[in-house]
C-alpha cells in the first residue's frame, strides 16, 4: 500500500509556516541563486517538504516521517497558461472510502466519483 503526506503539526503557527515556505518556493520559481528558496526546493525536496511542515507516513518512512528515497516526488509547476491534471494511481481505488459529507452526494458511490472529479482537475494552486 502506498503512503501519504500529512502536516507534521496541527498547529496553526506551524502550519502558517509551511503556508509561508511555499509563498517562498512560488516567488523564487525557476531563481537558483545561493539562497532561493526554489534552489533549496529543487536541490533536495525531500528535505525541504520535511523540513517545512510534512511527514510521510508510508513503507520506508523514517522514524519522525522522513521520505524514503523510494518515494519518487514529481514537482509540478503550474504558470497562468499550464494546469496539471493529476491522474490517481488505480490501487488507491481499491479501498477508496469517502467521509460522509452532504456535499459530496448521498451514496458511497456518488460520494467517491464526486471527490475524484474534483481532485482529478484540482488546480495545483
């Protein structure tokens, strides 16, 4: 089974942090100046994520959630005329299982292709 990505706290502050980096990362796009933000991004991102605000939470995570190196990560990069259609991995399907929220639809069934059909065209930004 796949793993995940969460925040690493639930604090607000911290997770105003995280928000913060990637306000960073977006400004210094494509800048690999000494210290941009982007460099730091693009040279390591397993780092970066961790050391902003994730874990992983998945087979070979290290002992505080530390990326495995055989989590492949793809940056994408979305520009005002580039969006990113983001395609399941189909063993997610497998288990997919949806809170019950009166947005989403009355039925599991409905429930599940709703939430696929907003995250498949979910804009990066």
């Amino acid at each position: 089974m796949a793993g995940f990505f969460t925040l690493k706290s639930d604090a607000i502050a911290d997770q105003e942090a995280t928000g913060e980096a990637i306000i960073r990362v977006s400004k210094s796009a494509f800048r690999d100046t000494p210290n941009s933000e982007w460099k730091k991004f693009n040279d390591d991102t397993r780092k970066w994520l961790f050391d902003n605000g994730y874990r992983y939470e998945g087979p070979g995570a290290g002992p505080n959630g530390e990326i495995p190196d055989s989590i492949e990560i793809v940056p994408v990069y979305d520009t005002p005329n580039r969006m990113h259609v983001r395609v399941p991995w189909a063993g997610d399907l497998k288990t997919f299982k949806v809170k019950d929220e009166a947005t989403y639809g009355n039925t599991d069934k409905v429930r599940s292709r709703v939430v696929l059909a907003r995250y498949f065209m979910r804009k990066c930004r």
